[in-house]
C-alpha cells in the first residue's frame, strides 16, 4: 500500500521521468537565477537592481497566469509542457550570449542590462505557463492514493534542484566564469526536454474544450475563492513568501556584510534547500498528513523566526543555520500545500487553479525580491530582512484566528473518505 511504502510513487515509470526532468529543470533555472543575480549585481553594485529582477519576472508571470490556466485545462499537457521548456531554453541561450566578453564588449552597459532584464521578462512569460502544466500534468502520472507520496519526491526533486542549482552556480562562477555557467544551465535544459518526450501524450480532461475564456477564467476564480481551505492554504504561503524574501538579497550578506565571496555566496543559497530536502526524506517516512493544518501553521511561523535571526546575524555559521532551518520549515509547508492542492482540485480545473495559486505564490517569490530591494534601499538590508520575518509571523497569527477551517484540517481523514 502507498501508506506503508515510502517509495510507492516511483514504482510509475513516468513519474520517475518527470522527477527526474524536474530536478534537470529545476537545477538550470536555480543555477541561472543566481548567476544572474551575481552578474547584475556585479555590474550595478545596487541592492535595488536585485528587486528589478524579480520585478522583471513577476509582471508577466502575474499578467499572464490567468490566461495560461485557461489554455493549460484546453490543451494537452505533455506538448504544452514542451513548449515550455523550448522557451526556457532559447531565454538560457540568449543569457549564455550575453556573459560572453566577445558579445559584450561591444555593448554599452545601459543596453547589455537592458538585454539581461528583457530575457528575464520572457522568463516570466514562461513561468506563467510553468506551474499549471506541472501541476495538470503531475495528477495524470499517478494514482490519487499515491498522490502524497509523489507530492513530496515531487517536491525532493524540486528541493535537490534548488539545492544543487545555487551551490555548483557559485562554484561555478568562481571555477569557469559567469559565461561558461551559463552553457551548463542550456545542456540540462536539453536534458530535461529530452525525459519529457519519453512520457506519453496525456488526455484533455476538460470536457468544456472550446469554453469562452471570460467563463473559463471566471470558473477558476470563482471555484479558489469558494473554497476556504485552498484560499487560506494559498494567502498564507504569498505573504509568507512575500515578506519572507531574505534569499533575494543574499548577494549584499555574501558580499558586504558576511564577506564570503561568491563560494559562501553559493552555500547560503543552498543552505534552505538543504533543510528542504532532508525534511522532505523524513515527511517520506513520517507523513506529515494528521492535524495538517496546525503543522502549516507552525512551520510558516518557525520560517519568520529563521529569517529574523538571519537578518541580526553578522556570523557565518549562524546566518547559515538561520537559511538552514527555514529551509526544514518550509520544507514541511510545501509538501502539506502541495498535498492539499491536489487533493481538493477537479482534475478538469487543476490548470486554472493552479494558474491562481501561481499568481497568489509562485509571483510572490519575485515581488519578496522586489519587496526586499525597495525596502532594503528605504530602511536598510539588514532592517528590511528582520521587518519581513516580523510580518510573516504575524500573517501567521491572523490566519491562525480568521481561517479556523485550515486550523482544524487533517489530510489523513480526507485521504480515508476518498
């Protein structure tokens, strides 16, 4: 049985591809972000710039979120999903040439950053499309029984990604340069498009193929905000994520206040996703499935101690500590939201809602990013972090009282009614 056997879900071969072509993908896109990060920030010597990167992201990703779960529920997910990564890899390329000194020596600095934040609009583009077709495509891979299970190898993979993406992109950097990095990133780009295509074309489960958008979308909405336990589940993560966004300005800690260097610069990045990941082993073993709702409460609230004390921090090992165990708290959160989302979603609306919760989470990441530089450059790096672990502590109080239906959920008794 699935509940007894840790390993239940990777007895599928597709679900072994797409963990395997998640991690591919998930390793590039970590690795380029902060190669990017580095470059920009090495090119400007402006926390600001840092936020105008995820400001660069989120437009499009939040503009376009909607409109992409739409044609997520119309179309079939293993092409779809293949456009995607194509797009992914034309934007790695595209980077690839422009940390090249043959390329930009001819270029003035206004247009080569001008180039770079371009590249991370198109990004966004693709991320819109990202985590809906993920997400659909996740639920036809594997039985509904397993689906705890492969929430939380899904969620390995994508934890050793982030992980490993980071850690080797700052060695990376100091090893073979900002350039060479970036060839890397396009090979495991291919890499994972190549496993995608050894996955079958799934079928369409929207029986409302060739719906109007207008009522397509309105559906989506409608259906998210109805259901209580899914819009706690999601407002808590975005402002958890948005005040929360101590990663976006780990180049100012590496550089000018820690003094690491990009080595260090590489292992603080790292370091949440290592807590992550071995969170996501034990929750293997341990599912994390009974009085749900209590656990997401508290792990979200350990999450703002963790960035509070990063923030104070001016200690090496302590900041590293700090990243480290809002990586295990988070850890805990992905994999009960995770289960949740798939759990109380109609298979024929999993693009459009997830379409929402990307534009709730997922975006929330970069305006943290953008939120963290403006408010760094107002209040100060160090002030502006601290001020965001205070905030998400206290969403986490407001939602304890305002959301008792999320206070009370236990996914175990869900899993036994279905």
């Amino acid at each position: 049985m699935a509940k007894n056997n840790p390993y239940a879900a990777l007895q599928f071969k597709e679900f072994r591809l797409f963990v395997i072509l998640r991690f591919a993908l998930v390793f590039a896109w970590a690795m380029q972000f902060i190669v990017i990060e580095w470059e920009v920030y090495n090119l400007t010597k402006d926390p600001l710039s840092l936020g105008i990167i995820g400001l660069m992201e989120v437009i499009p990703a939040v503009s376009l979120s909607l409109f992409a779960g739409h044609f997520v529920d119309q179309l079939e997910k293993r092409n779809l999903f293949a456009v995607c990564i194509s797009a992914f890899l034309f934007i790695s390329f595209g980077l690839f040439l422009l940390t090249w000194p043959a390329v930009t020596q001819h270029l003035t600095y206004n247009f080569h950053l001008g180039l770079i934040y371009i590249l991370v609009f198109m990004g966004g583009i693709a991320r819109a499309f990202f985590g809906p077709t993920i997400f659909s495509l996740f639920s036809q891979l594997i039985p509904r029984e397993y689906y705890e299970n492969a929430a939380t190898w899904s969620s390995s993979a994508w934890q050793i990604g982030s992980m490993l993406g980071p850690a080797l992109g700052g060695l990376f950097i100091v090893w073979i340069g900002v350039h060479w990095s970036m060839l890397i990133i396009v090979g495991f780009a291919l890499i994972s498009l190549t496993l995608l295509f050894q996955i079958e074309r799934k079928p369409i489960l929207n029986s409302n193929k060739g719906e109007p958008i207008v009522k397509s979308l309105k559906e989506g909405i409608n259906f998210v905000f109805s259901n209580k336990i899914i819009l706690s589940t999601i407002s808590l993560d975005m402002f958890a994520v948005l005040f929360g966004g101590a990663v976006a300005l780990l180049p100012v800690f590496a550089q000018d206040i820690l003094e690491v260097g990009s080595t260090g610069f590489g292992i603080l990045r790292a370091a949440p996703a290592v807590g992550s990941f071995l969170t996501m082993l034990a929750v293997a073993y341990f599912p994390l499935n009974k009085n749900a709702g209590k656990k997401l409460l508290w792990a979200i609230f350990g999450f703002g101690v963790c960035i509070i004390v990063f923030g104070l921090s001016e200690i090496f090992w302590v900041s590293l500590l700090a990243l480290f165990f809002s990586g295990v708290t988070d850890g805990v959160s992905v994999v009960i939201r995770q289960t949740i989302l798939q759990l109380k979603t109609p298979d024929h609306m999993r693009g459009r809602v997830s379409s929402v919760n990307s534009m709730f989470v997922g975006s929330s990441n970069e305006l943290g990013a953008f939120e963290s530089g403006v408010t760094a450059k107002l209040m100060g790096t160090v002030t502006a972090v601290v001020f965001g672990g205070m905030m998400t502590i206290g969403i986490v109080g407001a939602t304890a009282i305002l959301s008792p239906s999320l206070r009370k959920l236990d996914i175990k008794k869900d899993l036994l009614d279905t």
